[in-house]
C-alpha cells in the first residue's frame, strides 16, 4: 500500500471519529446546507467573515466517514483564510478529485488536502468527498438554495 493511501486512511478515520470543528456558531454571518442526493450526505456550514476573511468555521451533519471528513479537514484548512484563498481551495480541492486518474497530481501544492487525491479512483465517492467544498463555495457566495454534488 503506498505511503500517500495509508495517510488517507488515517486522515480519514481521525477526522471521521473527532471532527474538528464540529458545531453550529450560532452568530455566523454566512451559512448554507449541503445535500448529496445519491448517498443521502447532509452538511451545514457556518462562517463568521470578517473584512473578507474567515475568522471562524463550522459545520454539524450526517454522512458517511469521507464525507464527515472532508468537511472537518476544509473547515481546518479554510480558517483565518481570507475568501478568495478559500475560493481558490475549493477550486484546487474539485480539480483534484475530479481530475482524469492518469493526469498528475502535485501533492505538495494541496498541503494535508491532497490526502483525498485517491477519491477520485472511485467517481461515487467524489461527491461524499466534494458535499462541504460546495456547500461553503455556497455559503460564501450567499447561495440561496441549498448546495448539491449534482
């Protein structure tokens, strides 16, 4: 097993088992839930932004253990970072999971993120991985509906 899928598996377990992060902030100034209609993820993200800057994140669901992870590991990511660094995560974090499995990946430009480069061998689990990505991707653009994979 390679040294990058056995830190996934970890990662994956640490952040699934104790997630960080996980609660409401109860005066967030941006907010948006997050729905993946295949497997039945939902994720609530809450953002108290600051002269464009994320001073604090949140987000409390239900979901399977990549999903549940992903969102614990972005809202660790995604603090005291300003909105267009969270934006362009997001970007980085969706090409990297939806990118064609033979096309590189440069592990070192995704910091912890890019544990969940190996999401993208199995296309089901992309959307479990991607859920809380657009759903802040939501929440930071005052979206009205609520975000979906689809």
């Amino acid at each position: 097993m390679s040294d990058l899928r056995e830190l996934y598996q970890e990662v994956i377990l640490d952040h699934n088992k104790k997630p960080r992060n996980f609660r409401v902030i109860e005066n967030a100034n941006r907010h948006a839930d997050g729905h993946n209609p295949l497997c039945g993820d939902n994720v609530s993200i809450y953002l108290d932004v600051e002269d464009g800057m994320i001073k604090d994140i949140s987000f409390v669901g239900s979901g399977c253990a990549i999903s549940k992870a992903s969102a614990s590991l972005m809202t660790t990511v995604l603090k005291g970072r300003s909105i267009d660094d969270a934006e362009a995560a997001f970007q980085k974090f969706h090409d990297m999971v939806t990118v064609e499995s033979d096309e590189e990946i440069d592990p070192d430009s995704l910091g912890k993120l890019a544990v969940f480069s190996g999401v993208r061998e199995f296309p089901a689990r992309v959307k479990c991985a991607s859920l809380a990505w657009h759903t802040v991707h939501a929440a930071l653009n005052a979206m009205e509906e609520p975000a979906t994979t689809e």
